[in-house]
C-alpha cells in the first residue's frame, strides 16, 4: 500500500508510523509538488499517484472524496485520524488497519481512527 500524509498531519504520528512501519511507503504531502494544494486537487494527485490520503480533516475531506466517488473518479481512499487521540493509540490502530487490509479494501472509502 502506498500512503500520502496531508499537510496537516501530526509530524509526531508521521514519525511514530515510520519507526513501527518501517517499509511503509508514505510520503507528506509538503514534500512534494502538492505544498498548499486545495483538498481537490490533493486527492486527485493522491489518486493519480495510487496514495491513501492520511488526514486530520474530519470536517472537509469526506465531502471531496464523495464528490470524486459520485463521478467515478478513482479514489484510492482515506483515513481520517482524530486528533484528540493519544499518538500511541493512534499508531496501534493505524497499525492494525494497515496491516489486515488490502489496497482494495481502502477504494472509494473513507476509514475513521479509533476504530469503531
């Protein structure tokens, strides 16, 4: 699976992700031509690029991504990440998801953490 973390994802989380998943194929979203993007565009690019969008962005992102869904746009898919949860369980449970699942099981979906 490949990852791309938005901008505003917690550096702390990116960096905890890295140190359990070493392998793990994720790139931040500031260290590519996508800097400052809108959420549109970084999910097409996200698309194009066969990338699962990590995000913090409860309150815009789902919108975005049920508009590319709705007109058959590819969406390799999202995970929104609570903010307001400890780093630890956050990791453990990013952990969890990305190791049981398959990159199909991520197309046209948006995957809350915690975990239901």
């Amino acid at each position: 699976m490949r990852f791309l973390a938005d901008e505003n994802f917690d550096g702390m989380l990116f960096a905890a992700l890295l140190n359990i998943l070493p392998d793990l194929d994720i790139l931040r979203a500031q260290d590519t031509e996508m800097l400052q993007s809108s959420d549109p565009e970084l999910l097409e690019w996200a698309a194009n690029e066969g990338r699962i969008l990590l995000t913090h962005d409860v309150q815009t992102i789902t919108r975005y991504v049920y508009e590319r869904v709705k007109a058959g746009l590819p969406m390799p898919g999202v995970i929104e990440v609570r903010i307001t949860q400890s780093i630890g369980i956050s990791v453990a449970e990013l952990d969890l998801l990305i190791s049981a699942s398959t990159t199909d099981e991520f197309e046209n979906q948006v995957r809350y953490v915690p975990l239901p």
